[in-house]
C-alpha cells in the first residue's frame, strides 16, 4: 500500500509518495520534515498508480 502525502509548507505544497505507515516525511522538495499522518491524501493500492497521481497533483501546481 502507498500514500501520497502533502507537504505542509504552504510555499511548497507538494505531493509526494510514502510507504503505507510511515511516520515522518521529509519533503524532497523545501526539506521540510512533517508528520505524515497530518497531511495524508490518499492511498493506493499500486505504486504505479500512486505515482501517476502525485504527477497530476503537482502538474496543477506549477502554473
Ligand atoms: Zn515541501
């Protein structure tokens, strides 16, 4: 199971992948580290899927 998370830096915001039941996060993009149960978006059973989603997601913030 995998779940795309949030990072909670409103300057960043970006999506992200993690594995099912990880704790904390450090966000890949602002290095930011959170607590991955509070900023939790979605789960997937495939990581295929997952990472297909966090493309979407971070797509619709670049503009
Ligand atoms: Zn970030």
């Amino acid at each position: 199971m995998w779940w795309i998370v949030q990072c909670p830096e409103l300057r960043c915001s970006k999506h992200m992948l993690v594995r099912a039941r990880t704790k904390r996060k450090k966000c890949v993009y602002c290095n930011r580290s959170f607590k991955v149960d509070d900023n939790f978006i979605n789960m997937y059973h495939e990581q295929v899927d997952a990472r297909e989603m966090v493309k979407k997601f971070n797509s619709r913030l670049r503009d």
